[in-house]
C-alpha cells in the first residue's frame, strides 16, 4: 500500500534526525531481505500458501538503536518511530514489531532533503565547510560522554543532584583557590549550564528570556583569566586540571583571527556552542569587525564583505567567554582596545574584572604553588561534570534523554526586583553619580536563573525557581561590578550589611 503526501522534513531536521531515518530504512531493508529468505524456506516445505504470501517480517527499536550505536550514533531513536507511527509511515506487527509501509515513499523523501542540504552547503564559504569536520568531532564527543552517562551512571547522578547547588560548587572552589578568587571560576561553570539557553518565565508564565549568555573576564596580564575559562572548563592535562566543563561544546579560537572566525561561524547556525576566545585584544586590532562581532552577540543575522566574498547571511546562535586585557591601578582601570566601538560589544556581555590587588596577588601565588605540588583535591570535577552533561541534555530536550527526564524552564517572582530594588537604593546612599548600566542589573538576574539550574534535581517541580542561595550569589556579582564600574572606593561589603540589617536578605 502506498502512502498518501507526508511531510518528513521536520524529522530530518532534528538532532540526528537524518541519521535516525537512514539507521530505520536500513533496519526496514534488511528485515524485507529477511522475510523473502524465510518465504523461501516456508514455500520449500509447505509449498504456495495464501497465508505464506502475505506474511512479513519487521524490526523493533532495539535493533535501531544498535544500528545507531555501531555507528558512533547514541541517540534514542523511539520519539522518532513514534511520530512515524502517528503519521501512518511505519506500522506496528504485534506489540514491539515494527515495518516501514512503503520504503520507496520515504526514501524519496529522504532524496529531496539531502538535496536541499547539499544545495544549501554549496552557499557556505569554504572555512565553513573545513569547520564541519571539527563539529562532528566534538559533537561525537558529547554524544559518546552522554551515552556512557545513561548506561553506566545516571541514577548516581541523580541522587547527587538532589543535594547540588552553587554553594557546594563555590565551596569546592573556595578550598582550591581561596576566598578572593574562586567566585571567577564559579561564574565559569555556571556559564556552561547556561549555554542550554533555558526559557526564562515571567510569573505569569510568559517567556521573557533565556539563560544563555556571553561572558568576559578582563584585567592585567597573569591574574588567572585563561585559567578560569580554559583550563577549569576543558581541562589541562599537562598540569593536572581534571575538565569541568560541557564535553564537545566549546571551541578554543586561540590562533584565531576575528575574520576566520566570521567565516567558521557560518557553520555554527543554529547550534549551541562556547567560544573560548583567550586573547579579545587581538581580535579588535583588526578594521571593521566591531559591528559583524555586534550582530553575533546579538544573535542576530551577520553578513560580512570582504575583498574575498560575501559571508552569509547567517544567524548566529552560540555564545563566547573572552579574555581581554586592561591596565589597572587601585580602584581604576583602563581598557587597552582601542576601538572607540568597544563598549557596544563590552555591554552584551557578563563582564568580571580581575584587579592584581596584593591579596590576589597573594592567593594566586598559593593556588599556582599547591597546583605545582600535586596538593589539589579536584574530586567534584568528573561529578560536576557528569551533572552538567546530563542537565544540559534534559534541558536541550536531548532525544536520548527526553523520554526519561522533563523539560523545566526557569521561573522569575516578584521577591528578586524587590531585593534588587533594596540593593539599588542602598547603593545610591554611597556614590555621588551613576556610572553603570541598568543593563547589569537584568545580566545579574539572567545569572541567577542559570545558577538555578544546577538545582535540577532538588525536587520534582515542572518549573525550576530561583532561590535565595542563588539570588545571593546574584547579588555579590552585582555589586562587585557596580564597584568597578564605579572605579571609585565602594565597598560592596557596606550594602551587604545594609541589606542584612535592614531587610534580612
């Protein structure tokens, strides 16, 4: 029988959508090869038989599974063959049998989808096309990290979840690196889980952002910024630093010129991925690259002329921790890009500034003498990391995991504004004019939304929301950066009292 018009291109279009109908038609063919051999064999014995002749054999999703897996494939492939089965383009025999009702359908289907995708990579610049290697390698290294999780570890990582939060990171952190820095390193990790780009809900449940965010870390020379977004989060071998961040997701640019890295971006539209950019400067010592490298933190659609040819449009949907360097003296710093532009790119991300003062000086002299002499406990790290995997699954609504776990977006109450509000007012009693955006209140907020969803596990609620742990940690960073913004002598510490004295938070 075969089938009426379908429609299959929102299948193919999935995560590993194409891959998945591929491994189904391959099951299909060799369950047809089966079903001739076996009538064969039953027509040699019993002779022509009506009920002979109409018999078939199929396939079940286990056998798709391991078709997947044997290609270097780990996905569950059953939401896939569910919507087959609603659409009428697989049929089931008996509870778990299944077969494809006309292969030819689908397979033409198929034809016209891979079709268009070649059609579309013949516009992408070439640099695009090389990068498309590197991302099926780190995508296979995300979905062999994930697949080892839910078969060897993913109740453990439950049961360790229950109990996780930002204050067990920042206390794992602190007894690594000190009460003065260990904050940079926890800004870092919880950067990773917001890379999910989580649906932010208003109280009455509207969506009004997302966790997904860009961040920089900028300072003198030789204060620990590389470490912090690099070493920490993809680890570093040769000096004994376990990685505590998303396994294929994150990009290291070091090397990379801003214009290569325009062209690679092509190839990133509409994927999640971290730019490790260690040396900002650099990118901003090149003419006309504020405004392209605007449209990308924006996420809106970039298109870049060049005496080479025309990058794009495409639209850009991953984010970026940077480095950048500054000079600092006390309370003051000054930014050694040139380009007058730069505060625009500057303001779209989540900035922390690193002053060399001689208490970090100290401290990163002790962090730096402990690592050397194989004195620090790194024993969170896989655990840290096996939780952050798995969440960034569930909330990317990965298919090998969206059967078993539930999407939950994050939820904002009216208690955060108030708190921000008394903070606000506290702030103003202490400086004489305003020299920081607005803006930094919303990125603070964004930031606690993100730090939420390292409590995924906490409870069973369908809606993540923001705790006071976590509107706390909001509002150290807040007020660290008003400090800096301010470049005047401003103690965060002084609206912290005032706010315990006056309202308890």
């Amino acid at each position: 029988m075969a089938l009426g018009v379908i429609m299959l291109e929102d299948l193919f279009e999935r995560e590993y959508g194409k891959e998945v109908m591929l491994a189904l038609l391959e099951c299909n063919a060799q369950a047809l090869k089966k079903t001739e051999e076996w009538k064969k064999r039953m027509g040699a014995s019993y002779g022509k038989n009506r009920a002979i002749a109409s018999a078939r054999l199929g396939f079940n999703a286990n056998e798709v599974r391991e078709l997947l897996s044997r290609n270097g494939i780990f996905v569950n492939p059953e939401p896939f063959i569910n919507q087959l089965l609603k659409r009428g383009v697989l049929k089931k025999l008996g509870d778990s049998t299944l077969y494809i009702v006309d292969q030819s359908v689908v397979e033409t289907e198929l034809q016209k989808f891979q079709k268009l995708e070649m059609e579309k990579l013949q516009n992408v610049n070439p640099t695009a096309k090389e990068e498309l290697v590197e991302i099926e390698r780190m995508d296979a290294e995300f979905e062999a990290y994930l697949h080892d999780i839910v078969l060897e570890r993913v109740n453990e990582i439950v049961e360790f979840g229950r109990n996780f939060n930002a204050d067990v990171v920042a206390e794992y952190l602190r007894n690594l690196f000190g009460a003065l820095i260990y904050f940079d390193t926890l800004l870092s990790i919880v950067h990773q889980y917001a890379l999910a780009d989580v649906e932010i809900l208003s109280p009455n449940g509207k969506v009004t952002g997302h966790t997904g965010f860009s961040i920089s870390f900028f300072g003198p020379p030789g204060t620990g910024k590389t470490f912090t977004i690099d070493d920490m989060i993809r680890g570093n071998q040769r000096m004994g630093v376990p990685p505590h961040g998303l396994p294929g997701k994150n990009r290291y640019c070091g090397g990379m010129t801003p214009a290569q890295f325009i062209r690679i971006g092509e190839a990133y539209a509409g994927r999640k991925f971290n730019f490790i950019v260690p040396e900002f400067n650099d990118w901003f010592k090149y003419k006309g690259m504020v405004e392209p490298l605007k449209l990308v933190m924006e996420q809106r659609e970039v298109k870049y002329e060049s005496t080479i040819g025309t990058i794009g449009p495409y639209r850009f949907s991953s984010f970026f921790a940077v480095n950048y360097n500054t000079r600092s003296e006390g309370f003051s710093y000054e930014v050694t890009i040139s380009d007058p532009n730069f505060a625009a790119i500057e303001d779209r991300m989540l900035c922390r500034l690193h002053q060399m003062t001689k208490e970090r000086f100290l401290e990163i002299e002790n962090s730096n003498a402990r690592l050397e002499l194989g004195e620090m406990d790194f024993s969170l790290a896989e655990k840290i990391r096996d939780h952050l995997t798995l969440v960034y699954a569930i909330q990317t609504k990965h298919p090998l995991v969206a059967g078993k776990f539930q999407y939950k977006p994050i939820k904002l109450n009216r208690k955060i504004y108030d708190v921000f509000k008394n903070v606000n007012a506290a702030i103003l009693e202490h400086i004489e004019s305003i020299n920081f955006s607005p803006r930094l209140q919303s990125r603070a907020i964004k930031l606690a939304c993100a730090m939420s969803m390292l409590e995924y596990f906490n409870n069973d609620r369908p809606e993540i929301e923001v705790s006071e742990r976590n509107l706390k940690h909001a509002v150290k960073f807040y007020l660290e950066e008003v400090s800096t913004r301010q470049r005047q002598r401003f103690d965060p510490g002084i609206v912290m009292e005032t706010l315990r004295t006056s309202v308890g938070f």
